[in-house]
C-alpha cells in the first residue's frame, strides 16, 4: 500500500511543486531534482527493477541532463529547468522520454506565447502588489519553463509502468 500510495504521490507532487515554485520566484530548489532523484532510486529497488532497467534510467537521464546543460550554458534555459527534466527524464527513461519532451515543448511553446501577450498588456491595478505576478509581467524576466516541464510530465507519467503497476483495487475496496 505504501509502495503504492508513493508510486501515485511522490513524482506528480514533486513536479507540481517545481511548476507552483517557478511561477511564484522564477526558480527550482535543488532539493526539487534531489528528491526526484532519490525517490527514482528507492521506487526502483523496492519495485524490483532489474538493474539493466534502472542502467537505461540512469543513460536516459544522463543524456537530457548533457542536452540541457548545453541549453543551460547557451543561455537558453534556467539551471531549475535543466536539472529538473534530467530527473523526470530518469523516471521515464527512454521508454516516455520522447512523448515527454514532446508535450513538454508543446506545452513550452504555447505558455511562452501567452506569457509574450500578457506582458504586452498592462497589469491591471488591482494585482500590481502581487510581486510574483510583477516579476511575470515584466519585459526582462524569463519563461518560467518549469510550468511545461511539469505540465508533460503530469500527462505522460500515468501511462508510465510505475502507475501501471499500482493495485487500485487496494484503494477502491479499502
């Protein structure tokens, strides 16, 4: 039960947490990807993975955290962002690695475009004291591409073996 309270609780909390964290202050704690990072790792033991299995997880994510890096050295996203979708992308290893990335840049791509409109506007009055919104609003203050990124992860994880593998009936009967 626990295994699987864990297999539907910690990954989408985790990644609902680093999207609401970007919004409000255009970061991602460490501990975000830290987390994300360990619980992979105890899920997959107590899950019984076969360590070929966890092997691609680990290449999965070493291979986006290579990419994202690069974009990250470009200038072309938040370090949250890049460390944040390495550790997503171990949970999905290759498996959902490109639906993931997929839907998250659909997703990028059209919260980038409603972002550049609202900025367009002025802010009404009423949440100018807002200073999370006003960081948002501002010119000069990125995406806060941590949103699509959850976004994706949010849609691909429960076609994922790891919600697959929960025992629903354990919740529904109990």
């Amino acid at each position: 039960m626990i295994l699987d309270l864990l297999r539907l609780l910690l990954f989408p909390t985790l990644m609902a947490f680093a999207a609401s964290s970007d919004l409000l202050t255009m970061t991602i704690s460490n501990r975000v990807s830290l987390l994300l990072i360990a619980g992979f790792f105890v899920l997959a033991t107590a899950s019984g993975m076969e360590p070929s299995q966890i092997g691609l997880h680990i290449a999965a994510g070493a291979a986006v955290l290579a990419v994202s890096f690069t974009f990250f050295a470009m200038g072309w996203i938040g370090g949250g962002d890049a460390k944040v979708v390495a550790a997503a992308a171990l949970w999905f290893g290759f498996d959902h690695l490109l639906p993931y990335l997929l839907i998250s840049s659909v997703f990028g791509g059209a919260l980038t475009l409603l972002l550049l409109e609202f900025r367009r506007w002025p802010l009404p009055h009423v949440l100018a004291g807002q200073p999370w919104l006003l960081r948002l609003h501002h010119d000069e203050t990125g995406i806060p591409y941590g949103i699509a990124l959850a976004a994706g992860a949010l849609m691909v994880y429960p076609e994922t073996l790891w919600i697959k593998a929960v025992d629903l009936s354990r919740f529904i009967a109990g």
